[in-house]
C-alpha cells in the first residue's frame, strides 16, 4: 500500500518509495538529498506540529533527526517495510 | 616550508561540533570579525604545532555541500575554493565530521576532498557515537577516503596534537607531490551512495540503542507539553534576568555611588569635577549596572544553543510562525534578537527563502533587546509595586517585564502577517532543518561567548553611551542658568530648549520633559535613555549630596506619574532606537529602502503604543 509521509503515523519505521521531485523546487529536492532522503531509504517519522499545527515532521533518517514541512512530506511517498520485503 | 603561516580552514556540516574544535584548539586566541562585503561572521583564531610554530585557523559555516543554499553557505563555498575577497585560499582542510552521522556527513568531506587541498578527518564526537552503540573504524575510514582521519573528542580536547601532526604532515608531503586536476564532483545521488557505502564499511558494529535522547524528546516535541515546557523555560529566563541580577547591579550601582561621593570631595568644583560626576560617572554608570542582567540573558541562550534545544524550540514554534509568513528557523534569530537585535539581524543569514528573511530582519527589532532591559528595569522597580501576584510565588514587577517581552512578540507577528502580505510578499516559507543531538553545553564554549558579549557591551558603554553622554551633559549644562532660581538648569540649557520643541509632538501620549530630552540621546542607542535621565537628574540635583544619594528611580518616582510612565515602556516596546541596528539592517539589506521603512513603521507603532497605554491608564485614573 502506498501512502504519503505527511499523513504517516508517528513512531513507525517505513520506507521511502517514490519521491514527487516535480513537487519540490531544486533547492527544496537537493536539500532533502542532503539529508539522506531517497528512495529506498529506511525513515521514521517521530513528532508532528505543536500547539498550533500540524506542521512540521520530525523524522529519523538514518542516526539523524530532520525536520520537514508537510509540503515536502506530501512529496515522499512510502511504503510498509514489511510489505517491500 | 617557506616563512608564511599556513591557514587552515575548519569546514564540516552544522552541528559536527565545528565551534567546539576551534575553541579547543584556539582557546580564547580568537577574533570574530566580518567577511568583507557580506555579513557572515569570520572566526579566526591561532594555534600552534608541537614544536611552536604557528598556524592560523578559520572556522567555517556549517555546510551540507558546496553548492549553497543561503548566504552563509555561500561563504563556505566561496573560502575553499579561494574565491572569497580578503581571504587567501586555506593552505589545508581540517573536515569535521560527526561520528554517530557518517553516512550523511561523508557527501560534503567527498566534496571536499575531491578539490586536492591537504585535508585531515577529525572524526568528531567519538564518545556520542560511542554511547549510542556504534564502533567505528577510523582506519579503514581513512583508507577508503584517502586522507588521514584523526578521531577527537574536541570538547575534552582529545586527539587535538594528533590532529595537528597530521595536518602538518600533510601540508608537507602536498608540497612535494606533484598533483593531478581534482577529479570533476559526481552527482548528488552518486555522492550519496558512495558516502553511505563507505560509512557501513567503515562501521565495525551497530547497537541499536533505544535512545534516551528519544524519550526526553517525547515530552519536550509533545505538541502540548512541549509547547508549555518551552513557555516555562522563557518565563523562567526573564524571571532570572530580573531576581538573579538585583544583588550583582546593586553592588555595581552602589560602588558607582561612592565613585561619584568620593571624586565631589576629592576634586574642587570645576566644570572638569561636573563632568566627570554628572556626566561620565552617571551616564555610563547607569547603563554598566545593566551588567549583570545582559549577561545572565546571554547565558540562557548561549546554553539553549549549546544544550541543542534551541532547534527543538525552533520545531515547535514553527506552526505558528507559518501562520504569519515565516519558518521556524526565523526563531532563533528572533530569540538571538531578544540579547540584541544586530547578531538577530546577522543570524537571519541562515533563512534560505529572501523574503522570508527580509520579514525576519524587519520584525528583529521588535524582540525585546536587552538595550531596552536597563530603560524597563529603572522604570519597573521605580513604579511597579514590588510584591507577589496573589499570594503565589511569581512577583508582579517580573510579570510587567514578561508582558512587555510578549507585547513585542505579539507585535512582531502581527507586524509579520501583515508584511508578508504587502511588501514582502512571497513563496510560502520552508523549513527543513537537521535536529541535533542534546548535548551537555561545555563551560568554556560558554564562558568563551559570553566573555564575547560582555566584552562588546562594555565596549558599547565605553564608546558610543560614553560620548552620547558626555555631548547631552554639555548641552545640559550650558548655557548656565541665572542663579535667582527661577528656570531649572535642566530646563533653561540647549539641551531643555531642544527637548522643550519636541515636548509639543510627544505631549499628547503622556511624554513629559525628561523623556522628550532623554529621547534624543537615545536614538543612538535605547539604554542611553537612562544615562540621559541619570544625568539631567544629577546636574538637577547639583552637588546636594542627600540627592545624590537617591536613586534615579526615586527621583522619577516623585515626578512622573503612572500612566506617562507606562506610556514610556509601551514607547521602547516598538521604537526604533538603536543606529546599530539601522546601520546593519542597511547593510544587510544592501540600500536605504528597507532601513528607513523600519525606522518609519516602528515610530508610527511606538507612538500608537504609547499614545494608547497612556489614555487607558488615564481613565483608570492614573494619570
């Protein structure tokens, strides 16, 4: 099943499928590149928003913490680790 | 070797503990300055190899690759590959990186070393990565990179003359070789594969460790809790900055005391005695007593940063930051702004999106700086009762400070809102940030920034509230009053006439004579205002030493009331007063436009402000 990283449940390792790169502008596809964002890559998402948002994500992506908007998350597109395997 | 110091520039992703290892291996030998042209800091400092010859070390911005997303960014780029004015290319690189972050922070140490310059691994945080399970190979690291790395833990100075005899052996063998062009840098993915294969052959063992980093952070990122343990945090800052300074300043006020008793009766009454009493002793006295609270402020951030939760607040706040057209990374520039709006306005670098960071740069002055800490203080403890809210523990003087914070912050978003909708306008913002790690902050990092900062106040009281106070003090006392006592001294100067054109402007929102002439002054920076009032209330009160004994506050207390003083704060809430902070505006904005339009915007809101604190508090009868 495919589904998108910004409506993900928290605490779930899943993996990343396809990412939309005609969502993202350049600087916005290279920076998650930066990150270690890929397809195939193994992430989990933590923490969402505050008082006041939904917005942003904060996930695991190998032994670092990122944080995202839901407008990059919308763009990343995962899949269940078990399911790929 | 030829006679010319070698140059050794620190490069590395944020967070890889770049700072640390410069302060380690520089200790205070260190001087911050700017890159010509632009705003980005230059950190420079000196050190030496084991046998004592010296070298000179650069700590670079934080980078993720060499091709730039924000201005500081840039810098990196710009330095390495010596394209930056009025920095020589680095005669060897010392790549940082953080060892628990090796797959990610490998792409920018390819790059690097693919440019050829003599370059040293310092496999940093070794210990971190430790404790979260992982062993590394720095050998086999080496081997696959091709360039020596060194492990370190900079922050207990481990591995630093290692560290120092790599790099000078390899500035050695580089100029002995004969090298081939640097090979031509692949693609990002390319990168990154490579990065991410070399980093697991490099890993000898992995223990997934269930991190208690990720349970602190359950509480602290809670979209609840978290949002009120960041609002307890802030509150118990300025709570400090207001109980923790009152025994250090009383100390320093009553010590300035004495100077200005003993110097009355040590020196003949000349105009020099005036001078020095009136002038110099009470003006930058009023504002050097402010001391300790500036320092105690620095202290909080300075940990807040160092402590990595300052990126954590950054993730909480950013929701509502969205809501007016900004991004979380805008936080930390604003809560820089909160010690001084100029390294707020410098910080604001790091904001990739232009618009975003013009809307950052123009609401900073609004965050209360702590040039506004000794105008609030004086007038807080001279006409703010000082007891507890209803029998609870929190104090009424450190609640008006903590509403005066929230009516800038308020300000600042509404001010936002609207700018991102007229002027500057613009793509919604991003935010994509990497969270680090907590860390326990280092004292001597601490002790190394807020020396930075004391240092830049004092300096401040020394030039610039020294000169401001030394020309207000002339203006107030010549020409000399005729001595039947008719006009006051204060009223009859050149100074009192001046003050007494502009009292018919600011008379209608409560503004009285004192505040119409320590506003002028005041444009230079915010906390002249005090050394204004502190010495047009000396020269006032003369030689008579029962006044001299009483306190500025006591002083306004019997002559302002209420409301003006209310009235007064709500002013220094929004008023633009501080030509630091024009001039760096200017400069960051590159033009005039920008800095006359915040000049302009924030006296209309000061005036509003107080205008309107000032009619409230008549109609509850506190006029």
């Amino acid at each position: 099943m495919i589904a998108k990283l910004d409506s993900a449940p928290l605490g779930t390792p899943v993996r990343i499928a396809r990412i939309d790169w005609q969502l993202l502008s350049h600087d916005e596809g290279r920076r998650l590149r930066e990150f270690g964002l890929m397809e195939g890559v193994e992430i989990t998402p933590l923490h969402r928003g505050s008082l006041f948002s939904r917005e942003p994500l904060a996930l695991v992506v190998g032994r670092m913490q990122v944080i995202i908007r839901g407008k990059q998350a919308a763009a990343i597109e995962i899949e269940a680790i078990a399911a790929a395997a | 070797m030829t006679g010319a110091i070698p140059t050794i520039a620190l490069a590395g992703n944020p967070n890889a503990g770049k700072s640390s290892l410069f302060n380690a291996l520089t200790g205070a030998r260190q001087k911050i300055a700017n890159y010509p042209g632009v705003t980005v800091e230059r950190k420079a400092g000196h050190a030496s190899f084991a046998d004592g010859r010296p070298l000179s070390l650069i700590d670079l911005p934080g980078s993720y690759s060499l091709t730039p997303s924000s201005p500081d960014e840039a810098v990196t780029r710009d330095v390495v590959l010596g394209q930056q004015a009025g920095q020589k290319r680095p005669d060897a690189l010392v790549i940082v990186l953080d060892a628990a972050n090796l797959d990610n922070h490998l792409c920018f140490a390819l790059e690097l070393i693919a440019l050829g310059l003599p370059t040293v691994v310092a496999l940093n945080m070794l210990d971190l990565a430790e404790r979260d399970g992982l062993t590394l190979d720095p050998e086999r690291l080496a081997g696959e990179l091709g360039v020596p790395v060194v492990p370190t833990v900079a922050v207990r100075r481990r591995g630093l003359s290692e560290l120092l005899a790599a790099l000078d052996h390899e500035i050695l063998v580089h100029q002995l070789e004969t090298h081939a062009h640097p090979a031509p840098p692949p693609t990002d993915v390319a990168l990154h594969r490579r990065a991410r294969a070399i980093a697991r052959a490099a890993t000898l063992s992995e223990t997934p460790v269930r991190r208690w980093t990720q349970r602190v952070d359950a509480v602290f990122l809670h979209p609840v809790a978290g949002f009120l343990i960041l609002l307890a945090l802030m509150f118990v800052m300025f709570q400090a900055v207001y109980a923790a300074a009152e025994a250090p300043a009383d100390l320093l006020e009553s010590g300035i005391g004495v100077l200005q008793q003993w110097v009355v009766g040590a020196m003949p009454d000349t105009v020099l005695r005036g001078l020095i009493v009136e002038g110099l002793l009470a003006g930058v006295g009023a504002v050097v007593v402010f001391l300790p609270q500036i320092l105690i402020l620095f202290l909080f951030i300075l940990l807040l940063e160092a402590s990595g939760y300052m990126t954590r607040a950054a993730f909480l706040m950013d929701g509502l930051m969205a809501k007016v057209g900004l991004s979380g990374r805008g936080f930390i520039p604003l809560l820089s702004s909160f010690a001084c709006a100029v390294p707020g306005i410098m910080a604001t670098r790091a904001i990739p999106d232009a618009k975003d960071r013009l809307t950052t740069i123009l609401i900073a002055p609004l965050m209360t700086c702590s040039a506004r800490l000794p105008v609030y203080a004086l007038i807080i403890a001279a006409f703010i009762p000082d007891h507890a809210v209803g029998g609870s523990p929190v104090g009424l003087q450190g609640l008006v400070l903590f509403g005066l914070y929230v009516s800038g912050i308020v300000g600042a978003l509404v001010v936002a809102f609207v700018l991102r909708r007229t002027v500057a306008r613009g793509n919604s913002a991003s935010f994509m940030m990497e969270m680090p790690r907590y860390q326990m902050p280092r004292l001597n990092d601490i002790a190394i920034g807020l020396w930075q900062r004391a240092w830049i106040f004092l300096r401040r009281a020394g030039t610039i509230i020294a000169i401001t106070t030394v020309i207000l003090w002339a203006l107030l006392s010549f020409p000399q009053a005729p001595a039947d006592g008719e006009m006051r001294q204060v009223d009859y100067s050149i100074a009192g006439r001046i003050a007494s054109g502009l009292e018919v402007v600011v008379k209608p929102i409560g503004f009285n004579h004192d505040i119409a002439l320590a506003l002028i002054p005041a444009m230079a920076a915010r906390e002249v205002a005090v050394s204004a009032l502190a010495t047009a209330n000396a020269i006032d009160a003369g030689d008579d030493e029962e006044e001299i004994s009483q306190s500025l506050g006591e002083r306004l207390q019997g002559r302002w009331s209420i409301a003006t003083a209310l009235a007064f704060l709500a002013w220094f809430v929004f008023a633009p007063q501080c030509i630091s902070t024009i001039a760096i505006t200017r400069r960051e904005t590159n033009g005039w436009k920008w800095p006359m339009f915040m000049v302009g915007y924030l006296f209309l809101l000061a005036y509003a402000a107080a205008g309107i604190t000032y009619w409230t508090a008549v109609a509850f009868g506190l006029g």
